[in-house]
C-alpha cells in the first residue's frame, strides 16, 4: 500500500484522505475527483474522471492503473451500489468497500429490511409494497406517527416521518408516483416510528467466505457518533445530508453498547457470514435508543457523513494500517486505540439548502484563528481555482459548489472545551449566504420524543 485512489468528492472523502495522508505506509494519494480541501492536503492531489475518456474500462479503475495505484478506498456508496470494488478486485487492487452484492443493503431498504428480518436484527416492524392502495390500508391500520422510505437509493431524500395520517397517505403518492425520488420509489418501506434519540455507530468490517471459514470474519464498531439531521436549531426544520456531529456521545452508556454488540452487531456479523458475502469496507448502523434498548433503523454500506469528520480526528491509529486489516483478514486482531476526547464538528450549508440555493460563492477562512483554535475544516460542496495564474504566491480560492459546503471540527479533553474550539473557529469561516447551526451537541439539538 504505496499509492490510494480515494472514490469521491465530499466532505467524508476530505477526511479519508487527510487521515491516509498521516501514515507512513502511504506515499501518495489520488483523489477521484476530490474536492478544494483535499487537494490541498499533504501527498494527496486530485484528477477528474475525464482523466480516463477513452480508455476503455471503467474510468476509476482506468485513472487507478494510470496513476500507479495499488489500493483503493471507495467514500460514497452510489458507486458500491453498482459493484466498483468487484471492478478494483477484478483488476487486481485491493478495495476498501463491500463488492455489490453486499452493498445493497443500503441500495435497497427491503432488502436490508428482510435481512434484519432473517437474522433478529433489532429493528422496527416494517412491510414493503409495491401497491399504492396496500400501502394505504397498511398505515390506515398502524396509525400515526409513521416513517415511510423508498426502496432504492435516493440521496437522503427518499425518507418521510408522517406525524398524521393525512401526511402518510400523502408521502406514499410522493414516493411512490410523483417521479420526485425515480425509480427509487417503486417500492415502498413502511416502518413503525420509534421515539428516542438517534446514534450512529461507523465500523470496520472484513468478512469473506474463506475468512468466515477460518473463524475471521469480524466488525470491529468506532466510537458512537450523533449526527444533527434537521435544519434549524433545537432540531427544527426540514431534514437535510447532516448539520454536524458529535463524538463521543455522553449518554451512550456502556449497557446501551452491551444492547447494540449483542442484538444488532452481532446477529449483523453473522447474517454476512451466513449471505456469503464479500464485504471488506465500513458500514454505518443507523440506530434509535428507545425505552426497549436500541433499535437498528437503517444500514449504510460506508462511512457516515458527516460523522466520519468527528470521528476520524479522535483515531489513536494508523487508518491506512485499518484498511490494510480490513483487506488481508487480520482486522480480527486489529487494535484500535482513541483518543480520550471528545470532537464537535458543525456544518456550513448555502443559503437556502436543502432546497435551492446559489454556487460559487467565494469562501474565505482565517486559518489563524482555525489553528488557534486547534481545528481543522474539512471541505465538502466547494472546489478550487487559481484567481492569478502565474502570480506564483498567489493562493487558491474557494468556491461554493454544493449545499453542504463545509465541516469545522475540533477536538478537547471535554466536550464544553471541544464545542467552544469549533464554533470560535467556525467564526472565521465567510461566504455570502453561509448558515449554521449553533447547537450542535447541546442537550435538544437531536430528535427526541
């Protein structure tokens, strides 16, 4: 492991790559097509894939071999979803990230849905339907508040949580006709609503047939994380991608970790050794803490964003050496250490997201007051241009190209420290429109009924 290609172009990527870039075990990375904060990041440099027109194979495997690349690690899980690792495999580089068939459970809910289902996952009820009038008489029956999710993928937009009936019978024409979602809305989820406060939990995971046979299939979990999904402060507001996050969580308490390994990891390690799946790469549980314990909601076949820009900052090892283990099969014994700290890590969106809202808006960020705050920006919807091309101290600016623009994160021995750290920092970040929450981790910033 010499030389990474890194799949994406968020603000998840950003933090793949800027944390590969800190192990000796790496020399370069290439980031496909990256983003204006990780192409500013030590060893690391970006390349379009119109790098690969013409050549003939797929263009991210293309620009791999022609940038010299013996590893892979894929950040989003589109490309997961239509079997790039098996492409990577088939090509003979190593991939971070579940071959396809393993992937689905997130590029379709039913199917994640029948094998929580199949293996006594902790999970909501639910029923899947491809009959809008079904659908209907299945809510009418249940009652509200309900959830209801397309099937397939659909970019965060695919889930309703229905607070009346009215509103229920109203999503379901949305998803299910309405074109708004495509395809991704043939199908249908329907799931019991829980009341609780939400937890996600990343983790490393390697298992094969041949290691399931040896006894080496394994997950290892990261430390709980809570991402901050509504808009507004106090948890108002629609839901957007991630408004920030947290980690370590304080009211995550041992029990409730005991309750998560034994009723929703655990059944969950078994059903993708008893699936026969490939599945070398991270998955992301999406979880709800109830009364009855926690409750799995979702599977993501990658690393949360924006979750993995506070989690990865608190690692106490070397991630290039964790892919390294989730591709060879040693992952088993791999020992992860962290930090004893906690990070906070809110989010700087364009105005007017998560509907419409405007591009290159240029950003400028006080990188004193960033370090003196000990925090770093990770960059998400922005990329970068040379304003003087031959001024040789002339530096790059950055531009607003998505809604999720940006993540500041800091770090400290309490939560109160690390909190004060990110938000005096996030107080250098400018561009016109720029909105955050200013709630991020604070006691009602999270859902909670």
């Amino acid at each position: 492991m010499k030389k990474i290609i890194v799949v994406g172009s968020g603000g998840r990527e950003h933090a793949i790559a800027w944390r590969l870039a800190q192990s000796p075990l790496v020399e370069r990375i290439v980031c496909v097509p990256g983003n204006g904060g990780s192409s500013t990041e030590e060893k690391c440099s970006n390349v379009p894939l119109e790098a690969a027109k013409g050549l003939p194979g797929n263009p991210y495997v293309e620009i791999a071999k022609k940038e010299g690349c013996d590893f892979a690690v894929i950040g989003p899980e589109d490309p997961l979803a239509v079997g790039l690792a098996d492409e990577f495999w088939k090509a003979g580089i190593p991939c971070v990230g579940p071959k396809k068939a393993g992937a689905q459970l997130e590029a379709s809910k039913d199917l994640a849905k029948a094998f929580m289902k199949k293996y006594n996952v902790a999970a909501p009820a639910s029923e899947t339907f491809t009959d809008k009038a079904a659908a209907v008489e299945y809510i009418k029956k249940r009652g509200a508040p309900i959830v209801l999710k397309a099937d397939g993928l659909a970019a965060g937009k695919g889930v309703v949580v229905a607070k009346t009936l009215d509103e229920a019978i109203a999503a379901v024409d949305d998803i299910m006709t309405s074109g708004r979602v495509g395809d991704a809305g043939k199908k249908l989820v329907v799931e019991d609503y829980l009341a609780g406060i939400e937890m996600s939990v990343l983790a490393a995971v390697s298992v094969t047939p041949e290691s399931a046979k040896e006894g080496k299939a394994a997950i290892l979990p990261f430390l709980p994380a809570r991402d901050h999904k509504r808009l507004e402060d106090g948890a108002k507001g629609p839901n957007t991608g991630g408004m920030g996050a947290v980690c370590p969580l304080s009211d995550v308490t041992p029990a409730i970790m005991e309750e998560f390994d034994k009723n929703i990891l655990q059944p969950t390690l078994r059903g993708l050794v008893e699936e026969g799946f490939d599945y070398r790469g991270f998955i992301f549980f999406g979880v709800m803490i109830t009364k009855d314990g926690p409750k799995l909601l979702e599977y993501n076949v990658r690393l949360g964003d924006p979750e993995t820009q506070a989690v990865l900052p608190l690692m106490d090892f070397d991630f290039a050496a964790l892919c390294q283990a989730i591709v060879d099969g040693s992952l088993k014994d791999f020992d992860m250490k962290w930090k004893k700290e906690f990070a906070v890590a809110p989010v700087a969106v364009s105005g007017g997201y998560p509907g419409s809202y405007k591009k290159g808006m240029a950003i400028s960020i006080d990188e004193d007051l960033v370090k003196k705050n000990g925090a770093k920006v990770f960059i998400a919807g922005a990329f970068e241009e040379r304003r003087h091309e031959h001024d040789a101290f002339s530096q790059n600016e950055l531009f607003t190209s998505g809604g999720r623009v940006l993540a500041v994160c800091a770090r400290a021995s309490t939560f109160d420290e690390a909190w004060k750290k990110a938000y005096d920092a996030m107080k250098g970040v400018h561009f016109d429109g720029m909105f955050y929450r200013k709630d991020i981790g604070l006691p009602g910033a999270a859902v909670s009924d």
